[in-house]
C-alpha cells in the first residue's frame, strides 16, 4: 500500500504513541513519587503501619517494624522510621497525603535497624532525631553490620552514620509538644537492649512500646531478660488504653503485655532450673519454655536467640 505524500506509516505511529503514553506514565509516576505506605487512624491524629511477620528479605524490603505518625495542630511526630530509605520515603508520603505540617521530630524506641535506618530521609527533610541517651553508642557500634545487613532486603543502602543518630537524647523523661499535643517520652533501664524508649500520646492514651512489647511475633533479646520483665511491670502501671507494639497489631494495654510477660517468665525459672541440673545451652534451647511454641510466630528463628542470649545472662546469676 502507498501512502499518500507526508502521511505516516499507521504502524510506525502505533508504536511512537504507545511509545509517548509508556514515557508520560513513567514521568507520572516519578512526580508522583514512591507508594505511600498503608497506614491505619486507630485514635485521634495517630496513624499506624504494621510490618509483616517475616524475616526481613527483598520480598519484603525489610518492612517488618510497626512504624507511626502522629499529628499535632503546630507539627508531626514519626515513631521509627522504618529499615530502609526507600520505607521512610513511603512513610513520608503517607504523612504527605494527610496533613502538610512540618515532621518536627523521629523518635527511635531503640537501636534495631528495622526502626532506625530510614532516620536520614526525615533529618535531611529537618526532623530532629529523637533517642535514648545509649542510642549513639549503640547504633555507631552496629552501624557497618546493620548497613551490610541492609544491603538483602535494601533497593537503596542507608546513608552516612551521623545522619541516623539523635540530635535530642532522653535519659529520664522528655516532653515533645506538638500543638495541643503532648508525647511523654521515657527511657528505660536496659531491657529488651540498652536504649529502649517509650512513647505516651497523653491525649489519648496510646502508649508506643516498640519492641519492649511483641505481639504475635517472636520476641528477641539484645539486653537482659532480668531487666526487660522489671521494664514490663513498670510499664504496666502507665496510664494508656492501647499499645502499639513494636510488631503485631495495636492492643488493649495492659492486657497486651501479659502474654510477654509470662514467656519471659517461663523461659527465666525454666533456665534456671536447667542450670542446677548442669544441663548445656543445646538442652536449654531444645526445653527452656516449650510448651509456649504455639504462641507465636517465628518460633524456630527466634526462641534459640532470645534463649542463648538468657542462659549467657542467667548463668552467671
């Protein structure tokens, strides 16, 4: 077929306007910029993500923490900012979507990549980062195995080191005033690690544990499982309705605890109990708290942790 003179071929601009529309989606969706992560309101202002209970890996892009904002009439509070820049960045965007009040302040509960290494985005937008007095030490400690870590599940690795630590650090109390909103922080004796820091939102009552609180999932140790169920029993005293966990789904307080508490318990007398009959560390692992395996998920990768690291602790009791 010939075409009359200066007409197209019909293919050829088949395939330049598919061509256009693919180049115009993609310039969208870059000015769009990345998925904002699903949040939930479960009070007044306060919005909350939680992470999946899985071992952080590329099909989850680490996104295992629960992570929050929370909204003020003067400014916004994050609490953790996620494993990754790319999961701050998503996190930020939710924010986005639901208020345009500067991000004042990131409050880290404690050192675990998966609720600190998004801390750069937020700081580099001019939050301040919020932590446990302990918090510089211990993240500046960890920092290359945490990067390392980072780079399995990671699209984008963490930035430099002292864009993640505290420029505010917390070694009693500390009030953050948001606007006709207060947030009571506290930092704890060591527990479940050295820097454990709660959040309060005296407004209405919801208390952030981070990971001194699991719900569901397995807890980990990193501290002293001595000081972690003295930490709970002062916690429980703390005047909030709900919790919201460091993972699992936000829960009545202080009923959210008692489960915890009662592993923590089991595993301690249950250790001890081995180690005056001499039993090894392979014995302990194998009974310490046995009966409590269907209480949780991730039995298998975390109950041998959270053990070794309480018999090296109780052993010397």
């Amino acid at each position: 077929m010939r075409l009359p003179a200066g007409q197209p071929n019909p293919t050829i601009a088949a395939v330049m306007t598919a061509g256009l529309m693919l180049l115009a989606l993609a310039v969208s969706a870059a000015l769009a910029g990345p998925a904002p992560l699903k949040m939930t309101e479960i009070a007044p202002g306060i919005h909350v993500h939680q992470g999946v209970h899985q071992e952080s890996d590329k099909s989850n892009g680490g996104d295992i923490a629960n992570l929050a904002f929370i909204i003020g009439t003067a400014a916004v509070a994050v609490v953790d900012s996620g494993s990754s820049p790319e999961i701050a960045r998503r996190l930020q965007a939710a924010i986005r979507a639901r208020t345009s009040l500067p991000i004042r302040y990131v409050v880290n509960t404690h050192m675990h990549p998966d609720h600190v290494l998004g801390n750069a985005v937020f700081r580099a937008a001019g939050a301040e980062i919020v932590g446990h007095a302990n918090l510089p030490d211990a993240l500046a400690r960890r920092w290359e195995s945490y990067r390392n870590r980072a780079a399995d599940w990671a699209s984008g690795l963490p930035e430099a080191p002292d864009q993640h630590l505290p420029t505010i650090m917390v070694r009693d109390t500390l009030h953050l005033e948001l606007g006709d909103r207060t947030l009571l922080l506290t930092a704890h004796p060591t527990a479940h690690t050295n820097n454990d820091l709660t959040v309060l939102d005296e407004a209405t009552g919801t208390l952030f544990t981070g990971d001194l609180l699991f719900v569901e999932r397995h807890p980990s140790l990193d501290g002293s499982i001595l000081g972690w169920q003295q930490v709970l029993d002062a916690l429980a005293d703390q005047p909030a309705t709900r919790a919201v966990p460091g993972h699992g789904p936000v829960s009545p307080w202080p009923a959210a605890v008692e489960t915890l508490q009662a592993y923590l318990h089991v595993v301690t007398e249950d250790i001890r109990d081995l180690l005056q009959e001499r039993a090894g560390l392979t014995r302990a692992v194998e009974l310490a708290a046995a009966d409590e395996k269907t209480k949780w998920e991730l039995w298998q990768t975390s109950h041998p942790q959270l053990v070794t690291a309480a018999f090296a602790e109780l052993e010397w009791e």
